[in-house]
C-alpha cells in the first residue's frame, strides 16, 4: 500500500481559486515524490498557471519513469537525468516536446541537487543535451489558400444563421410578431415564457416548477430555445475560428479575450483597435480593424458580448470579464479546452472541411502572408513577433520550403555560371570566392567544413586563419573589388525588406567592413589602378539574397 502525499496547492489569482496537482496519484518511491513535490513547488510557484501545467505533464512524465525504471532514494549511482533522456527517446512523443519535457526535469533535479542533501540528489551529473526537432511536425496541418477561404466561408455562413436565430430574442422582447423561424407556435410560446423567467432569475427546470408557465416550460425543448437566446458552445466555434484568422492571434489569447477589449481609433471614428494579452509577451498585442464590416472582428466581438449579456453575472468574479462564456443551468463560465476542442470536430464535420486544429490556423495565415508578400519580416509583423527566428518556426510547410529551395537552386545556378565563365584568375590554385587563397582547404577549420573535404563555407573566408590575403596583386585586388560592389548592392536591395536587412546584417555586413576598413584601405594606389581595370572583366560575385 501506498504512502499519500499531499496535494501541491497554489493560489489561481485570475481565476480566484485553488489550482492543485495530486502527488497521491504517483506509484513509485514516496521519498522521491515528497522530494520531487517540493521542488516543483518551489520552481513553478511563481508561474502562470498554463505554465504550471506544462511543468506538470513533465512531473507526470518523470513519475513514469521512476515507476518503470524502479530506481528509490536508496540508489546513489543512477544518472537520473540521462536516464531519463533515454527513456523519453523510447517512446513515440515528438522530440521537440521530448526536449521540453527534459530540460524542465533537468531544472527539477538540478533545484533538487542544490537543496536536498540526500545521496541521490547530490550525486547527480547535470548534464545537458540537445534533442534535433523532426524537419516535418506531422501534428502540423498547413491549410492551403483555398482550404482556408472554405474555413472562412464555413464561418460566415454559420455566423449569418447565428445572427438570423438571436434576432429573435430582441423581436420577442419588443413585442414585435416573429416570422420565418423553425419554431412552432407553442414553441414561440414557450421562448417569450423563457425569456420572462430569465428576467426573474430563473434558469434551471426547477426554477420553473414555481413559475406560473412552468407547465410549459417544463416540457418545451429548452435546449432548442437557447439557441435563439443566447452563446453556446457550438455557436462560439464559427466566431472564435474567424477571429483568429483576422488576428492571426495565439489560440489561447482568443480565446481569454477580455469584455473590454475593443479601444477607439484616436483619429478615426470607422476604425477601432482590438487588443488581447500573450502569455510570453512583455507588451499587449494589438491590431486595427474596421467597426462596420459586417464579419470584422470588432462585429464579432459585439455580437458575443450581446448573446452573452443575459447571463455574464451568473458567472464568478474572475469569468466575468471574459469574452466568451457560456451557461449551464444556474452558472455560467469560460470554455475548456476539451469542450472547444469537440466543438471544432462538429464544425469540421458539418461543413465538410480538411482535418485542422486551432493550432494550425496561426501558421496557415503565416505561411498565406509569406507566400503573398514574400518577406519573413511581413509575417513577423502580423504575427506580431519581436525576433524573425521565432517567426521561421510558422513557416514550415510545403510552398514555404520549395520557395527556399529555389532560392538555393538559382544561387547555385549563379556559381556554376561564374565557373564556366571565361575567368582572368583561372589557373591560381585554392582562390577563394571573395578573392583570398586558402592556405589549407582540406584542414576542416570553418564552422560548418569537414576535415577532409573542400571547404564550402565561402562566407567564412574573411574571418578564416587559413585565408591568405595578397593586397600587392591586381588580380586578387579586382576580386575583391568586385566582392565589395556586389555587397553594397545587396546593403540597398535589403532595406526594402525586414527579413533581407536582418540577413544582411548577421552575415554579410560583417564581410563587407573587413574588406572595406582591413584591406582595400591598404592597396597600394597604383596595385589599385590596375586591379580597378581588371575587375571590370571579371563576372558579377553571386549573391545569396
């Protein structure tokens, strides 16, 4: 029989409630539990509570691990956290997540060597390791552009029929006759009667045994009446889609959108901005739509703050602020994941779409933006990243992958031109691509060369030990005259783009400083007359844009 441990408890501020992870659940030593418990505490006692959660699947995972492999505190020469590497590599998990899931059990034991003085914990060997995520994620699902306008017109069909069934509510309630409905008469009865109840607090059944049309109302089909009174979870499913494709926001953001989160145009009174916080993000992200296009996401947001009205303070203190919620019989709260989860697999189906997740919507508009426009720094702005590195992440599928493969064939093409052209440096053994000559090509010294082999990293050759400069030579001269004018054409090619001007900042301005400032600023004038005529016989240095 198992020892129990106690719950790990902390305290859900934006939700004002107990958030509680079950220690008890474990089946393997009770001395590693206790110890493991109190290092998550510690660690996560300060995160968000998404955040925690992920650190809990890793606890889980670390448990399993523990229990399969049998080790207690009494064994002292297991290498927990190479173990556990190993153990994460036998199962079927992507390794993106398996390198998630071991570098927060790395920081767990490594609290744990740091603040527990059993045996187990202080001779660990804390090392570090990098697990290469698959070049494909087959969980991703890039929807194509014509995919992606079926989603959108999916959408707005369901939306139009969503506004056609709540218009009904606002009829009833101004007394006005009610046409064109798939409602009976005694149905439409029994909706006015619903509607009166709500008004008086009633919600559930048995508040209606004591009103006076209860007999009606106990009997009606009260779940097809809420569909033109109020937000369920079906119907957030059309809303919530388009709004993250308008936004191309985090399905998470979206999702914890606030009431308040449309914010006036200070200029403009058509247009408004729409504004939502990131777990990750140090500032709020924002994004300016029109207020008047009938499916903007300012008029989505307004017609789930209306269908939700009715029932918003049955809801508790922290939900209450909420975008989306819904009801249940007395109470009304924020959707699970679960619940939206199920939801989308009935949109899908109704409206016979491809198999997508939320997750999939953001890098589809991501990979749409950079097919369309070209630049990585266009889908970083709508994405509203601060490094281009997170935004390549997006950008994996099919057409973003073959248009960098075009890229690399036509610069490739480029050098096998340069080659067969007619060359007046052709006969100087180991000359280098931007003019130098290469003491040792075989020595494997560039990042990225193998000792060996030819060395191919020919943008390493200004910063090379092995690079032999010969400034007294026209011939050499001209090279690199003739690498320069390339350089500054590509420095006034890249302000056109964010993603160009990064790559030309990282990897070629570096070059070009070093042959401007270190060695034609030392070329004897009349060594630079010469090479001067000679560069412009010389074809153009490709360039990797």
């Amino acid at each position: 029989m198992f020892e129990r441990v106690d719950d790990a408890q902390f305290y859900d501020e934006s939700r004002q409630r107990l958030d509680s992870y079950d220690f008890s659940i474990f089946r393997c030593d009770v001395e590693i539990i206790r110890d493991v418990r109190q290092a998550f505490i510690e660690l996560t006692g300060q995160y968000h509570v998404r955040s925690r959660r992920q650190v809990w699947r890793s606890v889980i995972k670390l448990m399993e691990f523990f229990a399969v492999t049998g080790i207690d505190g009494e064994y002292e020469g297991r290498e927990i956290i190479s173990e556990f590497g190993f153990y994460l590599e036998e199962t079927n998990i992507l390794r993106k997540t398996i390198g998630s899931h071991f570098n927060l059990v790395r920081r767990l034991v490594v609290w744990l060597s740091e603040n527990n003085e059993r045996a187990l914990w202080q001779r660990q060997r804390l090392i570090e390791r990098v697990f290469q995520r698959e070049k494909v994620n087959s969980r991703s699902n890039y929807l194509s552009k014509g995919d992606l306008k079926k989603v959108v017109g999916a959408c707005k069909k369901e939306i139009s029929e969503i506004r056609r069934r709540f218009s009904v509510r606002e009829r009833a309630l101004n007394g006005e006759p009610i046409s064109g409905v798939d409602l009976s008469e005694q149905e439409l009865q029994a909706f006015r009667a619903l509607l009166e109840a709500e008004k008086e607090g009633q919600w559930a059944k048995k508040d209606f045994e004591l009103a006076k049309k209860g007999r009606l109302l106990m009997f009606a089909n009260l779940r097809n009446l809420n569909r033109y009174r109020e937000l369920s979870s079906r119907d957030v499913i059309p809303i919530y889609v388009l709004l993250m494709i308008e936004t191309a926001g985090n399905p998470y953001s979206i999702m914890e959108l606030s009431c308040d989160c449309l914010q006036d145009h200070p200029v403009d009174e058509s247009m408004c901005f729409v504004n939502w916080t990131k777990g990750r993000a140090s500032a709020e992200q924002s994004k300016v739509f029109r207020r008047d296009a009938k499916y903007s996401a300012p008029q989505l947001i307004e017609l789930v703050k209306s269908m939700t009205s009715c029932f918003r303070s049955l809801a508790d203190e922290p939900d209450k602020k909420l975008l989306f919620l819904t009801r249940s019989g007395r109470v009304a709260k924020r959707l699970s994941v679960q619940t939206l989860h199920n939801r989308l697999l009935e949109f899908r189906n109704d409206n016979d779409l491809p198999f997508f997740t939320f997750e999939d919507i953001r890098k589809s508009v991501a990979e749409l933006v950079k097919n369309a426009t070209g630049s990585v720094g266009a889908v970083s702005r709508v994405l509203q990243h601060r490094n281009i590195e997170t935004t390549s992440l997006y950008l994996q599928g099919k057409a973003s992958k073959e248009a960098s493969y075009e890229r690399l064939y036509k610069f490739q093409g480029k050098m096998i031109s340069l080659l067969e052209e007619r060359n007046p440096l052709e006969g100087d053994d180991n000359l280098t691509y931007l003019g130098f000559k290469c003491d040792s090509p075989l020595s494997g010294v560039a990042t990225g060369s193998v000792k060996g082999q030819p060395c191919l990293q020919y943008l390493s050759c200004a910063t090379c030990v092995n690079a032999i400069v010969v400034l007294d030579d026209p011939r050499f001269v001209a090279r690199m005259i003739r690498a320069e004018e390339q350089l500054l054409l590509l420095k006034t090619k890249s302000v056109d783009s964010l993603d160009s001007l990064a790559r030309f900042e990282s990897v070629f301005k570096p070059i070009l400083l070093i042959i401007q400032e270190k060695l034609l600023g030392k070329v004897r004038s009349e060594v630079m007359k010469s090479a001067k005529a000679l560069a412009k016989e010389l074809p153009p240095v490709p360039v990797l844009f």
